[in-house]
C-alpha cells in the first residue's frame, strides 16, 4: 500500500468514526433534555470534557496526518 493510498485511507477511517462519535454525543444529550428524571446541568458537566476531548484528539489527528501528507510537497532542497 503506498502512502497515499493509507493516508486517505486513515483520514477518512478519522472522519467517519468522528462523525459517529459526534451523532451518538448529540443523540444521547438530546434524549437526556427530554427526560425528566435526569438533570440537564449533570449532562452537560458529564459530557461536555469528554465531547471536547474527543474532537480535540480527532482533530489533532488529522491535523498530523495532513501536516505529514505535505512533508512531501514542501521539501526544499
């Protein structure tokens, strides 16, 4: 597999599981707002680092991934 190939390979694997991750957070904060038993203020303490944690890492991820894809490009010599 050339490089290429496995950077798109694991920008769009990133992509997609960070888009599941991202829908499931929102479902579960949404059913919890609708919910009378549960405490919105708890929700949002529970969820909200670990939402930010996990895009943050997404994000940092892909980040290195295309700074490293462009290593390539840039090289002066």
């Amino acid at each position: 597999m050339n490089k290429e190939k496995l950077t798109f390979v694991v920008t769009t694997s990133v992509a997609i599981t960070l888009c599941i991750v991202i829908l499931v957070m929102v479902t579960t904060l949404m059913a919890g707002l609708f919910y009378k038993e549960v405490d919105n203020g708890e929700i949002f303490k529970l969820i909200s680092p670990a939402f930010q944690t996990i895009i943050g890492g997404f994000i940092g991820l892909l980040a290195g991934v295309k700074l490293k894809s462009d290593d390539k490009i840039c090289s002066c010599k």
